[in-house]
C-alpha cells in the first residue's frame, strides 16, 4: 500500500502485562505486574519510530494507564493523550472474575471431551452443525481471559446458552462502528494525514481488526491474518496492529478501517 494514499493510521499496542493476566483470572481493573512495568521498551520504540505523531488513544482502566506512563517516561512524549473507554476489555465479567474451575462447574463444561479426533461436534439451535477443539479454544480446560466461547457468535451459543453476563454481539457492533467512525472523521476533518497510537485491550483491538478486514462481528476472531499469519485474538503485549483509512476509502464512502497489517512483533515490524 502506498503511504502517501494513508489519511489515517492507527497502531494498535496492547497494555504490558497485569496483575489478571498473570493470574489468569481476577479483578477486571488491575494494574502492571513489576515484570509488565519494566518491559516497555518495544513499545516505546515503536513510538518514537512514528514520525509526526498527532496522538495517543487509551483504554482507561489501570493497566492502560500504567502503561502509557512508562512509555511517555522512556520516548519523553508529552503530546496530546485521549482517554477512550472503548477500548477498555469488551470480554470480561464474572468468569474472567473466579477461578475457571467455577466456571466449568457453573456451565458443566466438563462435557465438552473431544472425539478420537480432537473435535467435538454439537447442533446450535438453528439446526447447523459445528465442530471445535475444546482444548485450543479454551473452553475445557476454560480459560478465563481467552476462551474463543466469548468471542464467537457460534461458540457462545453453544457453550454459554442465554448468558447475559458478556457483553452482547451488537454491543461490540456498535462499539466498534463508533470507535472507527469518529476516527475516521477526525481524518476526514484533518488538514494533514493522522498518526495515531492505541493503547487497547487485546479484546478490542481484535474486534477493530475483524470488522476491518473482514466486516463481521465474533465470526472470525480465531483465524490466523497478516504477514506473520498471527491469530486475531488475542494479541500478545509485545505485538502491534495496523489498520488505515486511505483517499479512495473517504471517496468511496467507506465506513470501516482498512487493515494494513495484522499482530507482528514489533521488533519484525520495526525491522520492515
């Protein structure tokens, strides 16, 4: 893609590790691990790789926050910052909350134990038939913080029927939709291209990336995509995402971001 053609990129960074994310379960609002506050610096390198950088866009919750103090620390930025809790974590609740041994019993995932070959075959309710890995899309064992049962339209109903406990399918929509379309507005009212930086939670970066490249919601959040073939969801803390918005985009009408490039390291990206 030709830069020159961007009106808009945004570089979506995930928050350093928590105190949840170690623990693989816990308080929806923690701060950084010792180990997540001093291992910044592929992010800050990042940062200071972006030249005219108009922006930082943050998720508000501690480990946002944490985070980008030790980055504005390490690259000196004293630009401007914009809190947005849209980019807060969209999957979490109570079974991110409580150990997942409660959660297997709650919901008797115990019975989701995978046929000779690996997969276990159910029908939603709508008559089709559906098979998964129980084990790789952390359903049993359940995992907490990134069981593909919360970010798929098709596994949510059949692992966690008439849940009202995660936030619903056309929640996210509209998030998204107005998380990408403000920005897409702010570029359309700029004089000069954005670049901007995005401090997300891995959950809503990998909605923004869905919906980019593929225009759905919760139907391809497990696929593999970009140049290092990297799962959608979740994106790791040492990884980055890029998506774009481009003259022929605004001339068309486009109302989505574009994907420029899915979760790479940093380093790789850097190295491009």
């Amino acid at each position: 893609m030709d830069e020159n053609n961007l009106l808009l990129t945004l570089y979506f960074i995930r928050h350093q590790e928590s105190v949840q994310n170690r623990q693989g379960f816990g308080e929806r609002d923690t701060g950084l691990t010792k180990e997540g506050r001093v291992a910044v610096s592929d992010l800050s390198q990042l940062v200071k790789s972006i030249e005219n950088l108009n922006c930082i866009l943050t998720g508000t919750l501690k480990r946002h926050n944490q985070t980008l103090e030790r980055i504005k620390e390490e690259v000196g930025y004293n630009g401007i910052i914009i809190p947005d809790d849209s980019l807060n974590a969209v999957l979490s609740g109570q079974m991110s909350e409580q150990p997942p041994i409660e959660t297997e019993q709650t919901y008797q995932l115990s019975r989701f134990q995978p046929r000779w070959d690996g997969l276990y075959y159910v029908e939603l309710p709508d008559g089709r038939e559906i098979s998964f890995d129980p084990v790789k899309m952390g359903i049993y064992p359940f995992d907490p913080l990134y069981s593909g049962a919360y970010s798929d339209r098709d596994l949510r109903q059949a692992v966690f029927p008439g849940d009202q406990t995660l936030a619903s399918f056309d929640e996210i929509e509209r998030q998204v939709c107005n998380f990408q379309g403000s920005v897409i507005e702010k570029a359309d009212k700029a004089s000069k291209p954005l670049n901007i930086v995005v401090v997300s939670s891995c959950s809503s970066s990998g909605f923004n990336l869905e919906y980019s490249a593929f225009g759905t919601i919760g139907c391809n959040m497990s696929k593999n995509f970009g140049s290092e073939q990297r799962h959608i969801f979740p994106q790791d803390h040492d990884e980055v995402m890029v998506l774009g918005y481009t003259k022929e985009d605004l001339r068309d009408g486009r109302e989505s971001l574009r994907p420029i490039e899915g979760n790479v390291k940093i380093k790789n990206y850097l190295k491009k």
